[in-house]
C-alpha cells in the first residue's frame, strides 16, 4: 500500500469510527469489509480493577461514592492489534449480565452492551499532524499515530462509560 492508500484508508476509518454509534460495531464491520484479522472482535484484558479514581472528564456524572470500575484493553481481530483502550465504567448503570461479561471475559465494551440502545457522544479527537481538524473540531497531537478518541457511552440514554482508545496502524489492515 502507497503512502496515498494508506492516507485514503486512514480518513475512511476515522469517517466511519466517528460516524458509528459503537467503535465495537464499527471495527467488526470495518474488518469484516476488508479482511483484516478474524471477528468476531475479542479484548485482551491487560488489567481490570474494581478500585479506581474516575476520569477527570466530568461527563459521567457520578454520585457520590458510585463505583467506578477500569478495564484495560487491546480491541483485537484475530491475532491483528486494532486499538488500545482505557475504559472507566459505572456497573451500577449496567445489566449485571454485562457487568459479569466485562469481569469474567475478553468480551469488548460495546459487545457486552449490544443487547441495549448503545450511543456514543465523542468528547476529544486527536489526530497525527497533518489531518486537519476533519470538520469536526479535532486536534492535532505528535504523539497519535492514527487516531485517539475519548468519549462517552450511553446505554437506553444513560452515562455507563468513559472510554480512551488509541487506534493502532495495523487498523487500516
């Protein structure tokens, strides 16, 4: 793949992860298109913890002395790396059935989530020098590869999440 392909391919993910209601969705089907990997997407847990200070972005509005669990994770298609994700959740806000799948397994967020109405509201974009604010107020930054996106995910209208994820190159397959 020429620079031009690779330039093409990144803005066609980038359009499609900010136009999607779910990064886990919009992966499954971005890989599904081109092949990339094996879906269903897994997560290789790196580290969860039931005992962490929440993010600093205000957006999930909790209540006092609300839990606040972590999940650190690599969203995988196969044996291929697609990004890198630091998730705060509320599993007070969540189905105990996704709460155990987050847990126990190497279920993604956005899988656990599925059987509700799941929506995402972007808070932050970042993107590598050079892209552009892509009409959407995002910000360029040396150190992101790709892309980085924090945002908030909502289940039945509900703040459950507060999520980072940094995209790897191996994304674009």
């Amino acid at each position: 793949m020429d620079e031009n392909d690779l330039r093409d391919r990144a803005q066609a993910l980038r359009s499609a992860v900010l136009g999607a209601q779910s990064v886990t969705a919009a992966m499954t089907e971005w890989c599904a298109a081109r092949g990339i990997g094996q879906v269903p997407l897994r997560s290789h847990v790196h580290l969860r913890a039931d005992a962490v200070d929440p993010p600093t972005e205000p957006a999930l509005l909790l209540r006092p002395h609300e839990p606040v669990f972590f999940r650190r994770i690599t969203l995988m298609a196969g044996s291929v790396p697609l990004l890198d994700a630091d998730n705060w959740f509320v599993p007070t806000r969540l189905p105990e059935s996704a709460v155990a799948l987050l847990l126990e397994t190497d279920t993604p967020f956005g899988t656990a989530l599925a059987p509700g109405r799941q929506t995402r509201k972007t808070v932050r974009i970042f993107v590598p020098p050079g892209v552009g604010d892509l009409g959407c107020g995002a910000e360029e930054r040396a150190d992101v590869p790709l892309l980085t996106l924090r945002g908030v995910a909502e289940l039945d209208g509900r703040p459950v999440s507060f999520v980072e994820e940094r995209f790897h190159r191996d994304a674009l397959g």
